[in-house]
C-alpha cells in the first residue's frame, strides 16, 4: 500500500505540472513535449527492458545472490545509458526530423542526459524491491517526480523568452535532475542500511542467462506501448498536414490530446491503478495456494469496483469538460478531445483489473496480444481518419478508445465474463448508469436557480462540482459497501 499512496501523490504532482507548464506554453509546447517524450520512453525501454522488474524477482527469491546480479546489470546499463544519451546528443538533429519538428532538437539535447540516469534509478529500485525496501521506494519516487516538476517550474518562465523549445527543453531537463536526486537519496539509503548478503558466496552461472531471460520476456510485454506512442508522434502530426493542417497546428493538437485531454481521462486511474497493484500479489497467492473461492470473490469486487468508479469519474469528465479545459489547463480547445475520452477511466480500469487476473492465472500471453491486436486497430484508425479534413480530434480518440475497448474486450473473453453476466449483474449495471445520468441532471437543474445570483462564474462552478461530487461519492459509498458485504 505504501507504493500504491506514493503513485497517487507522484500522479497528483506531475498534474500540477502539467497544468503549470500548459498555461506557459500552450498547446504547441505541450505537443512538442509529448513528442520528445515519446522518444524518450521507446529509448528508455529499450536500454532497460524489464531488468529492473526481473531482478527485483529474483532478488526476492535469492536474496544472497542478487547483489552480485546489480553490479553486473550496473555495469551493463552504465555503458548502454551512456553510448545512448551520447549518441542521443549527437543525433539529436536527424531524430528532431523524424519527429517532423525541428524545434525538437534542443529538446532532445536537454532529455539526453536521463537516458543515463533513469535506467540505474530503475534497476536500484527492482533490486531494492527484491529486499522489500517499498518505503525508500517510494520515498525515492516522491522526490524524483519534486524535483522534476521543481526544475519543470523554475527553467520554463526562465527559458521561454528564449522561445518555446527553449522553454520545453527545460522542461524535460527536470528528468534528468529528478532521477538524479533519487538515485542519490537511494544510493545513500542502500549504503547506509548496507544488507548482509553483499558478502555472500557468488551466484551461480546459470543466474544471469535466467534474469536475462525473464527480463527479454517482461520487456516483450511492455516495450508494445512505448513503440505504439512513438509510431504515434510520427504518423499524427504527417497525416493532419496531410487533412491541410499547419505543421504548427499539428502540433497543437497533438498536444491538446495527448498532453491534456489523456492526462484528465487517466487521472481517475489512479484508483484503479493503486487497486491493480494491491490486487495482484493477493489474487496471484490465492490461484497458487488454490483458494479458487477467495480467488473468484476478490475478481469479481475488483471488477465491480472498476466499474462504478469508472463510470462516475467518465460522466464527471464529460460533464465538466469545459470547464476542465478552461479554468484548469486555459485552453478552450480541449474540450471536445476530453469528452471524446471520457469512457478512458472506465475501459483503462476493467482492462487492468482482468489483466492483473489473467496474470494471476499465469495467462500473460492473452492480455499481450489483446493489447497488440488494440494497437494495431489503432493504427489502421490513425492512419485512415486523421488524414481526413476535419476529422483530426474524431481519428486520434477513436483510435484511443478502440485500442482500449478491444484490449478490454478480449480480455473479458478470456476470462468468460460475457458468458458469466446473468439478469441480476445487468440489472445493477443499468441501475448505475441511470444512477449517474440522474445526478447530472439533477445537479443540472439545481443550478439554475443559483445563475441568477450575483456570484463570479467561477465561484458557481466550483458549487457546481461540489454538489455533483457530493452525491457521487454518497451514491459510491452506498453501492460499493455492498459490493464488499458479497
């Protein structure tokens, strides 16, 4: 749970971010942000792959030969995040004009040192999680993600007379300073709080193929979003120039859908998320020890959970979208792109729910090509719909939903929940939907009356969202505490 309440204060910062350097740059900045990003992030798992979580397992395990195991992937990822964040530096000119924008090469210049950073931070978590460290974990995670925005707060008012690639440059340099902090706060703790086992007997030769193994089969797995994000940032921007859009307005809404509309629609996931992570060491321990009862009764809350939350904060974000985009980030034109993915917080969480149970199962290769096959419908979308006048916002979030809804489809399938849902759970399911629509409305009316009043716009909207979330939360507390009786 400690890591779990250290994602939700780490996503609750980096929003704050967000926000702060939106209303500093505007769209085209956060779009070439979202741009570098992508980079960065294929780069970053590529250079690390699943080491981290792979030794964390192993080091759990066989804790006396794990220490052995860091210093060689040390050694290892020193020299790879090195040759990249060079060769990054150096190239930065060619990958800016992959990327279709030139203004990216200061940018990847200033991103460049992370990739030497992040990947030891990384590996000195999953081995530290292997030692059950989660305390110093997230500790570590806490203060990375301060001073990132910290650095991300001070050099963007600083840079941005400079002009804009200046401003997301620095930026981006929050990265590298952040890793660098918590690399040096864990490296002290580990030092301090030196184990035993470094003066334990030398792991065996069948150790490293086994690690490297498993690290090449987790990797597998997670590099498919990273290259999907990437293919992204680069079949986007070319096929909205391709509908008659500006290369400047590409970037725009690149930006405003990639960089606002999905930051509001996965905040909610928050919950979830924080679910997923206490759910699957639960679930994965009860399949193992054959408690298929305690195994199919935390399922089945999990999902319900998912449900109700996802459907509340969904109709939330779609009533409210304007106001979002308006009054949060200072942008009106986000407001159809966040409607179009209020459904996200819904699809996202039943989608990492029944991935946690299918991985409990030991079932990891359903989720990955439920996944691939989403990804690749939302390319085909992309790339047939946003080349379209006019239908930019329409391509890119249907291509988003569809990846989710067929990745969230098979993974209902698999797992026989169509053929499961009887007359009483569809009952309940409708009943949470007209639930919801009838809060809308009746906040709706309810705050017609308060119009007439002579209070800023500001001051009703927030009585607005008061009121709504009030009976939201009194309605979740009342179906979710039935949801825990069963």
């Amino acid at each position: 749970m400690v890591r779990a309440n250290a994602m939700v204060v780490v996503k609750a910062i980096g929003l704050i971010g967000k926000v702060f350097m939106t209303r500093l740059v505007g769209a085209e900045g956060m779009g070439l942000y979202q741009l570098a990003y992508s980079f960065y992030g294929l780069i970053l798992m590529i250079i690390s792959g699943g080491l981290p979580t792979s030794l964390g397992m192993f080091t759990a395990k066989q804790t006396a030969r794990g220490w052995r195991l860091f210093k060689i992937f040390a050694i290892f990822l020193i020299i790879a995040g090195l040759a990249c964040s060079v060769l990054t530096f150096w190239l930065s000119k060619p990958i800016a004009y992959l990327l279709g924008y030139r203004q990216l090469d200061v940018v990847i210049r200033y991103l460049s040192p992370a990739l030497l950073v992040v990947p030891l931070l990384s590996l000195l978590r999953g081995y530290l999680q292997g030692l059950e460290r989660y305390t110093a974990i997230a500790l570590s995670e806490i203060i990375e993600q301060t001073v990132r925005i910290g650095t991300l707060m001070w050099l963007v008012p600083l840079f941005i007379q400079s002009g804009i690639e200046f401003a997301v440059g620095g930026a981006v340099l929050g990265t590298f300073t952040g890793a660098l902090l918590a690399f040096a706060m864990l490296s002290a703790f580990f030092i301090y709080n030196r184990p035993s086992v470094v003066l334990s007997p030398p792991s065996t030769r069948t150790d490293l193929p086994l690690v490297v193994q498993a690290s090449f089969a987790i990797a597998l797995t997670r590099l498919l979003i990273p290259a999907s994000d990437f293919i992204d940032a680069i079949i986007i921007p070319q096929r909205l120039q391709v509908a008659g859009v500006s290369s400047k307005e590409a970037a725009e809404m690149f930006g405003i859908v990639t960089g606002i509309a999905l930051v509001v629609a996965y905040m909610p996931t928050l919950i979830t998320g924080s679910l997923t992570h206490t759910l699957t060491m639960k679930i994965t321990a009860d399949w193992q020890n054959n408690e298929y009862n305690s195994f199919y009764q935390k399922s089945h809350t999990a999902i319900q959970v998912a449900w109700v939350w996802g459907l509340a904060s969904g109709f939330f974000i779609f009533e409210y979208a304007s106001e979002i985009s308006l009054f949060v980030f200072g942008i009106q034109n986000a407001e159809l792109p966040i409607k179009s993915l209020a459904m996200l917080p819904l699809l996202v969480g039943l989608r990492e729910i029944t991935t946690s149970i299918l991985w409990a199962q030991n079932r990891k290769k359903t989720p990955f090509i439920g996944l691939g096959t989403g990804v690749l419908a939302n390319f085909m979308i992309l790339y047939s719909l946003v080349a379209i006048p006019g239908f930019g916002y329409a391509g890119m979030s249907l291509g988003i939903i569809m990846l989710e809804l067929i990745a969230t489809a098979w993974n209902f399938n698999a797992l026989q929940l169509f053929q499961r849902t009887n007359s009483h759970i569809a009952i309940m399911l409708l009943v949470d939907i007209l639930v919801s629509e009838a809060i809308l409305i009746m906040v709706t009316l309810c705050s017609k009356p308060l119009s007439s009043l002579d209070w800023p716009e500001t001051s009703l909207i927030i009585v607005e969202i008061l009121h709504y979330c009030f009976w939201c939360a009194l309605y979740l507390k009342v179906r979710l505490k039935s949801v825990f009786k069963e």
